[in-house]
C-alpha cells in the first residue's frame, strides 16, 4: 500500500502557482499510487480476460490462426505490471501476459499454444474539456516472448513454427491493446472523482478543479487544485487573499504521494461551516464555573449591580461575525475566531432583554488528524487576543473584569460545541480508490523558502497508520 503525505502550506495561495489565483491544494502522485490504481483495475475488473475472451470469439473481421480452428483461450494468468512515469507526457506501462490459446489443429486433435507476451503502451495525461484529469493512450506495441505448443517438435516443422509466431505477432495486438482503453478509461472514472463535488453535511459543498494541466514529471504526477467552496444558499466562498505564501513547494524525497493544503483553503472551509458555530449559553451548560446569573455580572463589575435586578438567570449568545483565520507557525496552528457575545436577561418577567454585546477575538490551538479521507480538527483555547464592548443598554463600563469568566466559558460550552460541529471533518481529494493510510502531520516554512519539515526530529508526529504535513 503507497504511503500518503498531506502537507498544509501557511498562505493564502501558493505562490508557485502559473495562475492569477493559485490553487488551494496540491497533489503529488507518485507511481505507488498510480500503479495501485491500474493494477486494481486490471486485476479486479478481469478486463484482459474479457478482453481475450471477446476477441477470439468468431467475428467476420477477426484474423484467425492459421492451422487452429475453433480458437480460444483456455488459461489466462496474472499479469506482471510495470510502471513508470513519462516526463512532459504521462505513463509507460509494460505488462506480461502469459496465455493459454487452445483449437482443433490442421493435423487433427487438440491443440494448446502457451504464449508469452510483452505489452508497452504509453498513455497522455491531459485535461480534458471537462477540466478533469484524463489519460489517452498514444501507443499500443506487443512484443511475442515465446510460443510453445503440445505437439511433439517433428510434428511442427520449423517452417510452420515460424508462420505460428508470424500470425500471433499479428493477432496478438487485437486481443491485448483494446484492454489499455479499458484500464484507462477505469483509472480515468477514479481521476474524475478527484474533481467530484463532496456534501459538507447541511453546511454547503467542496469541490477540487483543475487549476492547470496536469504535470508529470519522473517521481510524481503534480495536479494543482482550485478549492471551490459553497454555502448551501449557493453563494460561493473566496479564499483569504491577504496571507503570506510559499515561494516554492518543498521538496519530494521519498516514495509516497504528497498532499499539499493550503492555510487559506482551510480558513475558507471554515467559514462555510461557521453557522453552525453559533451557541445559546445558558447557566446550566456550565457546571463548575460561577452561576450565569446578573448577580454574578454585579459581583464582577460593581457599577453594574446599580442596574441589574439580582438572580436573574442569563443567556450569552455567541455568534461569529467574521471568517475564521487560520495562521500556521512553528510552534503552533491557530484558528482565530470573530466573535459577538450577548448577555442577555433570559427570565420571561424581565424587560430588560439585551443587556450588552462584546466584541471577542478568540485564539484556538487546532491539532490535526486524518480519520477516513478526511481532516480532522480539534480545536482548545489558547486565549482570548481582544475582548471589547461593542454596544451596550445599561451604560458604558469597563469589560476588563469579564475576561477571566468568558475565557472559562468559552472552554468549557463554546469551544466543544465547535468541536462537535467540525465532526465531519475537511474531505480530502480521493487518491485513485487508494485510502488514506500511514499519514503524517507536519508543518513547513512560509517566507524564505520551504524546509524540510522533517529535519527536526521533534516535528515528527506519528498517527494511527497514516501520514500528513503542516505548514509554518
């Protein structure tokens, strides 16, 4: 099984990118991945055998064997696949195929023919009018190994051995390079699903794009992404413009196919699912922390006991009133949230109702997990960066003294909420019907160019069997 790197990149967008606007994501793939992808399609759908089977099958057009009549193929075995990517152009494969054909013989009785086949094709990756990733073939060539018969050697003359290879050299290539198309064309339905619109929950929707043909070179196939994201009214949702960028992606050494996110992409994400980040805290969602009441807003800020009737139950209203922000730095990730907090009075005797609004920017350390093709969040307080007062019904005072309560409130009610709403994770682009599976997480440099990320042994971190990077 290929090994898969995910490698989130600080910037709004790559800078690297040919285009105005650069992709939200990248993905290198090497040719573990690709040749998990032909060699399931080859192996699972039997296509060779259908292939076979359809070819020898007595056709007006077909070009028999001459000598063999009621021609077919009684033993098909594995085939022995080898890849290699083609700079500027897309795949050399060279496949075995070692084949049983069996008929009535020109001298009478059954007749087995064991063949041994040498398949080279090359196939074009290009990106076709539907802006999907697509490969063609160009070439189809069959080279006959060898050709052995069960008839004794003074009962194949040698003329006649030679006019058997001559047919098959003939033959040969109308049983065997149909069956490239047809692998092709299943590798091709796994690349249109990288381009495929993936549901959001009931948040909206994501599809990767191609941002510019596909790139090949020889370790890796490179496709840049465009990162289109919707809201479920429709309304589509630009990425962040103003973040730094990478000026160079970072090196690929080792055999594994790379994903390379963009920070950007991930603010963006975030704001589709910002709605759901909205949270009605009442007293009871708080345990362990003083009473949501007005007797402790008065206890807190005495000019405000003046004003507020004592033991009146409330109810802040969290709500977000920007994007969220994610940042990427060396020692930590960070999801910056653009808040409103509403205290309200929520007891039905009271007119009182809106009390204030804070303006509350709020730093949330985010950790990192890939759990079933998808990115997983796990965001925690690192600290409140700006508490303001917005607006207010019962006077100006200093909001300083909230601090401490709202930081605990917000750990321990607004902050799992969150969590709980980012539960579905950030869908990855699929890898060719290969899964997600010994993924590491790390981070990389954004300015002066892009380190090796692992060559600090502490920024190593091991998950469950899978691979993934972040940028700093």
């Amino acid at each position: 099984m290929p090994r898969i790197w995910c490698t989130l990149l600080l910037g709004g967008w790559l800078a690297v990118s040919q285009s105005t606007s650069g992709p939200g994501a990248v993905l290198r793939m090497d040719i573990g991945t690709i040749d998990h992808a032909v060699s399931t399609a080859l192996n699972e759908s039997n296509v060779l055998q259908k292939m076979v089977e359809e070819a020898t099958k007595k056709k007006s057009n077909m070009k028999p064997i001459k000598g063999i009549s009621r021609m077919r193929v009684v033993d098909l075995r594995p085939p022995v696949i080898s890849l290699t990517l083609s700079p500027g152009v897309g795949l050399f494969m060279a496949v075995l195929v070692r084949m049983t054909i069996a008929g009535k013989s020109f001298i009478g009785g059954n007749m087995e023919i064991k063949v041994a086949a040498n398949l080279t094709a090359s196939a074009r990756l290009a990106q076709d009018t539907q802006g999907c990733p697509r490969f063609s073939t160009e070439s189809c060539h069959i080279a006959l190994l060898s050709a052995k018969t069960n008839l004794p050697s003074n009962m194949l003359p040698k003329v006649m051995s030679k006019l058997l290879d001559s047919t098959l050299q003939k033959v040969l290539p109308s049983l065997l390079c149909p069956a490239v198309d047809a692998v092709l064309s299943l590798v091709n339905s796994k690349l249109t699903a990288v381009t495929s619109v993936i549901p959001l929950g009931t948040a909206g929707t994501l599809r990767y794009a191609l941002l510019n043909p596909p790139v090949t070179n020889e370790t890796f196939i490179q496709l840049d992404l465009k990162t289109i994201l919707h809201k479920n009214e429709g309304e589509e949702v630009d990425l962040p413009a103003d973040q730094p960028s990478l000026p160079s992606l970072p090196p690929k050494r080792e055999a594994a196919t790379q994903l390379i996110l963009s920070a950007g992409f991930l603010s963006a994400e975030l704001s589709v699912m910002q709605a759901s980040f909205s949270l009605n805290i009442s007293n009871n969602m708080i345990l362990g922390l003083p009473p949501l009441v007005t007797t402790t807003l008065g206890t807190l800020i005495p000019e405000l006991s003046m004003v507020l009737p004592p033991s009146q139950p409330l109810v802040i209203e969290m709500r977000e009133a920007n994007p969220p922000l994610v940042t990427i730095t060396p020692d930590k990730s960070i999801v910056h949230l653009f808040s409103t907090a509403e205290f309200r009075v929520s007891s039905p005797d009271s007119d009182l109702g809106s009390l204030f609004v804070l303006d509350v920017h709020s730093d949330l350390r985010a950790q990192f997990a890939v759990v079933e093709e998808r990115l997983q969040l796990s965001l925690a307080l690192d600290s409140l960066s700006q508490v303001a007062l917005a607006s207010s019904s019962i006077g100006t005072f200093d909001e300083l003294p909230l601090n401490g309560v709202l930081a605990d409130i917000i750990h321990v009610a607004y902050v799992p909420s969150i969590n709980r709403a980012l539960r579905g994770g950030v869908p990855l682009p699929p890898l060719l019907g290969t899964p997600y599976r010994r993924v590491e997480v790390g981070r990389l440099q954004v300015g002066t160019g892009a380190r090796d990320p692992w060559s600090s042994p502490a920024r190593r971190v091991a998950l469950n069997p899978t691979h993934v990077l972040f940028p700093f």
